[in-house]
C-alpha cells in the first residue's frame, strides 16, 4: 500500500494482470496489452511493476495458514489460488453464506481483493472464481446442475491445455455448454488425455483425495491501516485483531511460543522492529498484547506505518496445565505474568531468577540468570539453609572463646560438616547457626584446617 499519488498496474508478458481501483476507474483491466495501458493512463504518473511469483507465494502460503482455522483440507492452487475443502465445516462456520462473508472480510482486512468461486470440485470452484466478480455470484445456482453452471464459461480459460482448446475452437467448441454436449468417445478422440482426465476431474466422474494441511511451526501475517500514522495507539487495535487470529491459530495446531516479533511497515525507509519475550509459554493473547503495548510506549516512529506484520518462529507443542476446580485462584495474578510486565516496563534483564547448583559448597550452590525463563523441580530437602547467602564469606572475629560480629555471637545449633574439592584443594568446614545480641540468627563455619571462622548467611 502506498500514499503517493503515483499509479501501479503489475505486468507479465506485456499485458497487465492486475492493478488497484483507482487504475482500474481510469479504464484498465487485466488483460490489457501494456501499451494499452500506457495509452490509457498518459497524462498520469505511472509505474510498471514486474510479477514476483516468489513474493506471491510467500502470501499464499502465509494466507494458508490463517485459513487452517477454517480447515485442514486446503491447498494452494496453480500459483495463484488458495482452495479450502469447506464441505465438512459448514456447520460450525454457520452455513455457505456467513463463511463466505468471513473469508471476503478477513481478507479485505490484510489488504486482498478476492475472486471466491464455490463447486463440488477444485477445478470448478476455480472456474468459478475466474468468471465471479464478487461473493454474492461466488454461490452456486439452487438446484442447478454442475453442467448447467459450467456452460456459460468460455474454454480459453483453460490456458494450460492451449492446444486442446484450439482444436476445439476449429471445431466449433468454444464454451464449456458445447463441450459437454460432445460423446466422451468424440472428445477423447479430439483431445489429450491430460485434458478428459481433467474434465473427468472437473465433473466429479473420479474421486481425488486431498491430503490434510499440516502447518510448520512458525507463524506470519500482516495488518493493513489503510492509512499512514505514527500515532502508536491507532496501531494498538490492528495489534489485537493479529493476536487474536494468532491465538486462534496456535489453538488450532496444539501449539504455544515464548517470543513474538513486530514489524511495523514504513512508507519509506527501514521498518522498525518490536521483539516481545515471555518468561513461559502460552497463546494468551491479552498477555501478548499487555506486553507490546508497555514496549511500544517507548517507541517512536519518524515515518509514516502503513501495515504491521506478526511473526513467531519459535513454537513448540503445548503443555497441559491442571486447573483450579472450584476457581479460588482466579483473581490471583500468575508471577510469570508479573515477571512479563516487569521486563516489558523495566527491560529484559532487569528481571532474573535464583537456580540452584549441584554443589556442596554453599556459595557455589546458587547462582542468578536472566535468560533462564523457568527453574527445575528439585526435591523438597530438610535442612536450613538462609535466603540471603554473602557472595563470599566474611571473616567473624574471635576474642578467646568469644565469636563477634556487629556484636557477640551466641550459638544455638551444629554442627553441620560440609566437605569438598578433595582432588584439587581440600574444603571442610563445620556450619553453626548463631544469633546475635538482637536475637538475629545467622549461618557461620569455621574452616577445620585454619581453625578461623567466617559468617556465610543471613536468615529472614
């Protein structure tokens, strides 16, 4: 999409094969030679653009995706058509009609212009969809028999089988009504056996199975405003209406991510980008949203956003959680949740958790990492430990058999012997508990090879 006045109209093989409304008001319409259209449209400014099927099939593709939570039977066509196998979901959709209605204003929304075509069969859902302007035409005839529907339709459609059409043309077949009224014995002798394998196809004389979609595990799809802005609360909506369809599609597929990616799509110029991570996986999309809205706060934009893209490429299978049966945790805010809201104000590394350590040694038993999202369950053990444990021990001061620190020492329990680095420097020590002259207990040794003692903890 663009702001600029300047008209574009995509050309193959010197003819146009699609432009936008404005070009197509002025007179043009697919088909057209490119002179033509330059004759047309002189006296405008005007920009020519070269076909980029790579580009057409990385939509398609996207756009596959989004459909998987319509079907799982669906399939891209030639090179430029998606088919969906609607037959077994009509009822959950609501009937024909309203899933029509959904497809044509879901992909109005990302931008397309769709030619929708309905039958019994793929090749003639795709003729349909060539010869139906609109979704209102798209529906077929009540009660009308497929050769009926099909008669109307001109045979140069079939571009693939150029040869049979023209051997057909010079006998006088130039629409489907005339072809099907030839004997299958007269056709198959006329054509190849490509094309009455096709027309058998098309009128559903042999059964073609259609294999399930299985979708990869990333995701992608865009957004467009339909206008330039860089006002960033105009963007929160289109952000919530992809998270929504992304959430729909991670329900679908059994799957759930921890890191999401934003683009938002310049006039001109780079478009800026907006990671997101969370501290577990899930497909909640309000936490998605809470998220990138305390990060896009921070965010300004010197261009004009025309579009915003969503992106994951990290998805994994679900993981089942139990639920609370009677709800009594309902309004109690998850601490992955907080955790989330803490790095998306604060920054990613503002926020980081305390892991144990297979260690005996208790200032090696612990360390502190940002990057880690979850610790591992260890086993419940019966000994007491302090929460704040020093970095390195601090030597305690002994007057005779006296133990100070800020003042006197009383010990109340051990001792507890702790010993290790036997094969490099040897480590053993004796671990008492002892509170102070305030009553405040804390976790001290004495190293049993100098005899000193040191303070290695601080109980709550």
């Amino acid at each position: 999409m663009c702001n600029d006045d300047i008209l574009r109209v995509v050309i193959e093989g010197q003819r146009a094969i699609t432009c936008d409304d404005e070009v197509e008001a002025l007179g043009v319409t697919p088909g057209l030679k490119q002179s033509t259209v330059s004759g047309l449209l002189s006296g405008h400014p005007l920009k020519l653009l070269s076909r980029a099927p790579e580009e057409e099939l990385k939509v398609l593709k996207r756009l596959r995706q989004w459909a998987y939570s319509i079907t799982p039977t669906l399939t891209l066509w030639r090179d430029d058509c998606l088919q969906l196998e609607i037959g077994r979901c009509l009822l959950v959709h609501g009937g024909l009609e309203r899933l029509i209605e959904k497809i044509t204003v879901e992909l109005d929304r990302r931008g397309f212009t769709t030619h929708i075509g309905v039958g019994p069969s793929q090749e003639s859902a795709w003729l349909f969809s060539q010869t139906s302007r609109s979704p209102q035409t798209a529906q077929p005839a009540d009660g009308a028999p497929l050769e009926a529907q099909l008669a109307p339709i001109a045979l140069h459609r079939l571009d693939e089988f150029a040869k049979d059409v023209a051997a057909l043309n010079k006998a006088g077949v130039r629409r489907f009504g005339e072809l099907l009224a030839l004997p299958q014995d007269g056709l198959r002798r006329r054509c190849s056996q490509a094309f009455c394998n096709w027309i058998d196809r098309l009128l559903c004389r042999v059964e073609v199975a259609i294999e399930d979609f299985h979708p990869e595990p990333e995701y992608g799809d865009i957004a467009w405003l339909g206008y330039g802005s860089t006002n960033n609360q105009e963007l929160i909506q289109p952000m919530a209406q992809l998270l929504q369809d992304f959430s729909q599609f991670l329900r679908n597929t059994q799957l759930q991510t921890q890191h999401i990616r934003w683009d938002f799509i310049a006039a001109q110029g780079e478009s800026p980008q907006l990671h997101v991570h969370s501290s577990e996986c899930h497909n909640d999309p309000n936490r998605w949203l809470e998220q990138s809205r305390l990060k896009l706060e921070r965010l300004q934009f010197d261009d004009l956003i025309e579009g915003i893209s969503l992106t994951a490429c990290e998805l994994s299978l679900a993981q089942l959680t139990t639920q609370d049966l009677f709800l009594e945790s309902k309004h109690q805010e998850p601490l992955s949740q907080l955790i989330d809201r803490l790095r998306s104000r604060l920054g990613f590394q503002a926020v980081s958790h305390v892991y144990e350590r297979a260690e005996h040694l208790p200032e090696y038993c612990s360390f502190i990492d940002a990057n880690q999202l979850s610790a591992p369950a260890t086993k419940e053990k019966n000994l007491r430990r302090p929460f704040w444990l020093l970095g390195s021990p601090q030597p305690i001061s002994q007057r005779g058999n006296q133990l100070y620190w800020l003042d006197a020492l009383e010990i109340i329990s051990g001792p507890e012997r702790l010993e290790d680095c036997w094969w490099s420097q040897p480590t053993s020590r004796d671990y008492y508990i002892a509170k102070t002259g305030a009553g405040q207990p804390v976790w001290i040794f004495q190293d049993r090879h100098n005899r000193c003692w040191f303070l290695q903890g601080i109980f709550e």
